[in-house]
C-alpha cells in the first residue's frame, strides 16, 4: 500500500499542476478580456482614420472652390475694368467724332471768311449802280 507520503506528494503535485494550470488560464482569460478593449480601441481608431479621410476630402474640396471663387474674383474684377475701359473707348470715339466735327466747322469757317473777304473786296471795287471802280 502507498504510503501517506506518497500520497500528499501526489496529491500536492497535483494541486501545483492544477494550480499552475490555473494561473494560465487565468492569464489567457486575462488576454481574452483586453482582445475585446483592443478591437473596441481598433475599431474606434479605423473609424476616426474614416473620418480624417472624410474630413481631408472635405478640405481639398474647400481649398478647390476657395481657388475657384479667387478666379472668379479676379476674372470679374478684370470684367469690370474691360467694362470701364470699353466705356472710356466709347467716350474716345465719340470726342474723336466731335473733334472731327470741328475741324470740319472750323475749315468751313475759314473758307466763309476767305468768302467774306474776297466778297468784301470784289464789292469795293464796285459801285452802287454795278460799274466797276478804277483806281488810280
């Protein structure tokens, strides 16, 4: 027969096995619990990197139309002086006509006079009944 020794040796050996077995599945079970928290934190971070990336596609697409209302700013501010330029184009030609204009009033008005002189010298050199003066 097994001495009683023997049998609280075994009987201990075993309870450290067992022990040992224990503080293992202890320590898995503790990996098992904190796997969880990870792909709960995994998760929240794949979320967030979503939303950067929403976020990110949402700026390039503000910085796209800020650049094109800066166009759009400078193309109708350049509308705007061509606009000013064609009216002061238009006011051009129309000072260039009324020069034009004068010029042609001011060349009649020099043939009236050259009109008006030699009309005033031919009558001098007539008398009042229509026969010519003579000088002497």
């Amino acid at each position: 027969m097994e001495s009683e020794f023997r049998k609280t040796m075994r009987c201990s050996d075993t309870l450290q096995y067992t022990a040992s077995h224990c503080n293992t599945l202890q320590h898995t079970a503790t990996h098992c619990n904190t796997l969880p928290h990870i792909a709960t934190h995994c998760n929240t971070l794949q979320h967030t990197a979503t939303h950067c990336n929403a976020l990110q596609h949402t700026a390039t697409h503000c910085n796209t139309q800020q650049h094109t209302a800066t166009h759009c700013n400078t193309l109708q501010h350049t509308a705007t002086h061509f606009n000013t330029l064609q009216h002061i184009a238009m006011h051009c030609n129309t000072l260039q006509h009324t020069a034009t204009h004068c010029n042609a009033l001011q060349h009649t008005a020099t043939h009236c006079n050259t009109l008006q002189c030699t009309a005033t010298h031919d009558n001098k050199r007539f008398s009042r009944d229509g026969k010519k003066r003579w000088r002497t």
